[in-house]
C-alpha cells in the first residue's frame, strides 16, 4: 500500500485548533477577524511576489527569443556566404551581434 505524499500544509498545530467558545465572544471574534486580515495580507503579498517573479520570467523569455533569432540570422549569414559570396543581403531592424559593445561584462583580477 503506497503511503500518500504529505505537504507542510497537513502538519497539525494547536494554532490550526479552533476554539468554538473563542468566537462567541467579542473579544474572541476580534481576535479571528484580526488573525483573517493578517493572513489575507500575507496571502496578497505572495501573490505579488508571484505575479512579479511571472513577469521576470515572460521579460527573459522574450530576450531569449530575440537571441535565438540574432543567432539564428547570423548561421543563415554565414552559410549564404559560404554558398554564394556575392550575394549581398538586406540588413534588418534587429542587429547580428549577440550583445552591445558597451553592456559586456569585463573581468579584472586583482591580487
């Protein structure tokens, strides 16, 4: 028999207890209106991280693709000058080189 794969959220604490007693009072009721609001907060923060994180990824996704088809220009290039030098082609808006002159990252050591 496969045992079922449990995640933090099925570990049991006495916070996750719920006093029937505490909400009949309007000391108690206070007390679990406040615990509410503070985990939608931190429900609402998560989300923002997520949605944050997602919008990163779609940004690198996208310079992924414009790399992709510089490289892919610059094989197709080469392989029509190999094929046939005097053949001139027509320069497009997006440039062959890989990456700006100025944005490379440089190394210096220093002992």
């Amino acid at each position: 028999m496969a045992s079922e794969k449990r995640g933090v959220q099925h570990i049991k604490t006495m916070a996750g207890l719920v006093d029937g007693r505490r909400t009949r009072t309007s000391a108690g009721a206070l007390l679990e209106l406040s615990m509410l609001e503070m985990e939608k907060r931190r429900l609402v923060l998560e989300m923002q991280r997520a949605e944050r994180r997602c919008a990163e990824i779609r940004e690198r996704v996208a310079e992924i693709d414009k790399k992709g088809l510089r490289l892919q220009r610059f094989v197709e290039k080469l392989n029509g000058e190999a094929q046939a030098p005097q053949v001139l082609t027509v320069a497009s808006s997006l440039p062959i080189h890989s990456a700006p002159a100025d944005k490379l990252k440089r190394r210096r050591l220093s002992y």
